[in-house]
C-alpha cells in the first residue's frame, strides 16, 4: 500500500501497528537508504489513539488500511459521514477455506495445507482456516496432514532450519488457549492445542500447530477470523454443497482446491466468493502470491475496493483523475 501511494506521487504517513514497531521502522529505514527525498515519508508510532488522530485529520487526502474487519469499516463509515468522501483502501483478513477431493494427491495437499495454515504461525490474512476434505478419504488425509504438520520445526524464527515462531503476543496466546479448549468440548483435537513451554519456548509466546476435527460448518471457530496456528478438517460430501457453506461467511479473500477433476476446478473456480484462488499448490494451499504475477484482493468483508495489489488497477486508486480543456492556448 504504501509502495504504491509513492509510485502515485504522494506524501506519506506510515502509522505500523504498535506490535511490529521495529518492522516498520526498518521498512522506512530501507526507503529512505533508497533516495526518498525528505517529508515524503513520514514514521509516526502509536496505537489506537494515533491511528484515529490521522482517520481524522482534515489534511489527510485517503487511508490504506490493512487489520481487522471492525477497525476496517469504523474508518470507513467515518470517511462517508464527512463532507467530502474521501477513498478507504482496507484490507481486512479472511476465514480462507480450501477443498481436498477424492481425485487429490494426499501428499500435495497435507504439505499445502500445513504451509498455509501454520507459516508466520497462522497470522496472515490469507492463511488457510478450515478445509473440507471427502468423507471417503478423510482418515488418510488427517494422517498426511498430521505426518507433515510434525516435521515442521518450532523455534527462534531467526534460524533457518526453524518454520515457525511465537505468536505476536500474549493475547495471541489467550486467543489460541480459548479456541484449542473450544474444540476439544465441541469435536476433537488431531494434534497441538496446547501452548509450548522450556527452552526456547519460555522466551516467547509459543503455541503448538493445532489440528481440530469434528466442529460443525457453523461453529464460531469456523466463522471467526484467530490469526493464530490453528486449521479446522470439516467433511465434504458434495462439492458444491462445501462451497457454499465457504461462501456463507462474511470474508472472501483466498481460497485453494485440490482436486484432478477439471469439472471440479471449474465449479470451484466458478463459484467460490473470493479474490485470490489457488489449485493444487503444494507451496500453500491459500498463501503465498507472487509479487509482479498474482494480485492480491478480497472480496466481501476482506477488502473494501475488490482492486488486487500488485495488478494494473491498484495503483490508480491512489490518484486522482483531472480532465483539461484548454482553447486557444498556445
């Protein structure tokens, strides 16, 4: 967002979330290394307070937003109740589904769904939430999937051997304790549920990749957005019937299959309500889009402009368009 804000030929202000302050500042750091010349770029620190002086603030021409669905469409109501409109970017997270048929290779599809589901520890606004697996092979693929969740290694995350790392925060934590004790009353846990302790894990927030089982299509688990570790298996017994229960909920940002049936890839390609698809990735069931290759949008309650990032209507938004008719001039 704000790489393209520049491109446009704009001024400004970076407000990252107070949990990632280092981030941001490392990010302004590099651009300016880069020849930024000064006051294009501005750094302000803050949390909530901040982050609604800016909203608010008559000189700021438009907001990019990227966070929760809550936050997302509070600055948006607030720029439609002012005088002028002003444009809301928001990028506002997904309850991302993926669908394993009978005609999937198991394998693809287990390391598909561990890599989207627990890379960054499930805080990415495409990482895949729940998938609908055939009934008549869902035994194997919760053992594939089981099999590649273990070999993923939890750590320090600045080693490369390590593929995931803690949580942001405690809250995070709390957030993975509440659902994990959830599950285990409303279905059951395949694997994790637990958060982690001992060295290294007492230096940090750690919790370990979950796998739940047996929670119904509507269970809150199912609907709500946790942006932690955490992948729900539901049954799919028809096709059709599995996306439109994906379809059902309020966000629409990413969504994969895994199938070898090109009438299946149709139907779901066709049909399913969402701004980013993938099939038969093993890289990432519903991650992983490739700068210069794949924009990047969301649907629904996922985004407020349905224009992907990096695709050739992105950058326009941050402009605006003057008409000229000049007479007589020389």
């Amino acid at each position: 967002m704000m790489s393209a804000a520049l491109v446009a030929g704009n001024t400004v202000v970076f407000k990252p979330s107070d949990a990632a302050g280092l981030t941001g500042r490392l990010v302004i750091e590099a651009l300016v290394e880069g020849g930024l010349p000064a006051g294009v770029l501005n750094l302000v620190y803050g949390g909530r307070e901040a982050g609604e002086a800016i909203v608010h603030h008559p000189r700021v021409d438009g907001i990019a937003f990227t966070g929760s669905n809550a936050v997302g469409m509070a600055i948006f109501r607030h720029a439609a109740s002012s005088q002028a409109m002003r444009p809301v970017l928001a990028e506002m997270g997904g309850k991302n589904p993926a669908f394993v048929t009978e005609s999937a290779d198991l394998q693809v599809a287990a390391s598909g769904a561990a890599r989207s589901a627990f890379g960054l520890s499930g805080q990415k606004c495409s990482a895949l939430s729940k998938v609908y697996v055939a009934r008549g092979i869902m035994d194997d693929f919760l053992g594939a999937l089981a099999e590649t969740t273990n070999k993923l290694t939890v750590g320090d995350p600045r080693h490369q051997s390590v593929f995931m790392g803690p949580v942001i925060d405690e809250a995070a934590r709390d957030r993975f304790v509440e659902a994990s004790a959830d599950a285990a009353v409303a279905g059951s846990i395949v694997l994790g549920g637990t958060p982690l302790s001992g060295d290294p894990f007492d230096r940090g927030p750690y919790v370990a990749p979950t796998i739940v089982h047996g929670l119904g299509p509507d269970h809150q688990i199912n609907r709500d957005e946790l942006f932690v570790p955490f992948l729900s298996v539901l049954p799919l017994d028809d096709l059709d019937d599995a996306i439109e229960n994906a379809n059902s909920s309020a966000f629409g940002l990413t969504a994969g299959i895994y199938t070898q049936e090109k009438a299946e890839l149709d139907r779901f390609l066709n049909t399913i309500e969402a701004g980013v698809l993938y099939a038969n990735r093993a890289s990432g069931a519903t991650t992983g889009a490739w700068p210069g290759f794949q924009t990047f949008c969301g649907w629904k309650g996922s985004g407020t402009t349905g224009k992907g990032g990096l695709g050739s209507w992105y950058v326009p938004q941050f402009m605006r368009e003057q008409s000229h008719t000049l007479v007589g001039s020389s």
